[in-house]
C-alpha cells in the first residue's frame, strides 16, 4: 500500500512557489522651449592669384593688396588694380574678399537681427491652451502652442520570478 501512495502521489501536480509583480504606470511629460540665438561670427579672408599681370594700388606698383588693420573686427581692405603684363599673351587674375562680421557690443537680443552672418533665433514656447490630464489610467492630451511637447506614456509590466 505504501508503494501505491508513493506511485500515486507523483501523479499529482506539486505547489510552485513564485513571485509575481505586477506594475501598472501612467505619466504626463510637459515641455517648453526656451527662447535661444546661436550666433557664427564669420571672419575676414582675401586672396589673390595671378599671371602675367601688373599690379597696383594706385600708389604702389607691384603691390598685391589685402587686409590692413582692424577695426571693431573688420580689416581695412586695400583694393588692388591689375593690368596685363604684356599684350597680346595669356594672362589670368583672380581676388576675393570676404569682409567679416563686426564685433558686437552686446549680446543678440532674441528675435533681432544683429551683424552675424550666419544667425539663428528662436523664440520662447508656450504651453498655452495645451494641457494633460490622467484620469484612472487613461491619458488625455490637447496641443500646446508652438514650442512646446506634451508626451503621455502607459506602461503595464509582469514579471514572475
């Protein structure tokens, strides 16, 4: 009889014991940009190349031109004239100038238009009518204004152990 039990019981599922959780979030991300200006000062360069050519300034011949002293952060620029060296043969000239921006004096304000080259201002968001409610896990989100992000995320996790 004892046998038969011990046979009989292994037939019989046992107890597992595990752990189990069970988790169950909502939540509500609200953003607003702030206003922002992100500002490239551009610098000075000039360059020149040539052949069979004659140059000047209109003082000095021979003179190659270019930047002169600063002021504010802008070179002075001395232009140059050229003239071929000897007519009737081949001759090439190139130059090019590119005046930098000044330094500022103070800083950009935000939607203003200062003497960068390369600029670019955002204004601030707003949250305006934008808005979120959580109500028993169920998210409901209106749009904000320009600038601005609402994010609403459920997230239902089971882990068994």
């Amino acid at each position: 009889m004892k046998k038969t039990l011990a046979i009989f019981l292994l037939f019989f599922p046992s107890a597992a014991f595990a752990d189990m959780t069970s988790t169950i979030t909502s939540s509500v991300k609200v953003e607003v940009m702030s206003a922002a200006t992100a500002a490239d000062r551009v610098g000075n360069s000039y360059s020149v190349s040539g052949t069979g050519v004659n140059t000047t300034d209109g003082t000095t011949a021979g003179t190659l031109g270019g930047l002169g002293s600063t002021t504010n952060g802008v070179n002075a620029y001395t232009n140059i004239t050229a003239s071929q060296l000897t007519d009737g043969e081949s001759f090439q000239y190139t130059v090019s100038y590119l005046e930098g921006d000044a330094v500022p004096t103070s800083a950009p304000t935000t939607g203003a238009v200062s003497n960068f080259s390369d600029l670019t201002s955002t204004a601030a968001g707003a949250i305006g009518s934008g808005g979120a409610t959580i109500d028993n896990h169920v998210i409901t989100i209106s749009g904000g204004d320009p600038g601005s992000t609402i994010t609403g995320q459920y997230v239902s996790t089971l882990s068994v152990d």
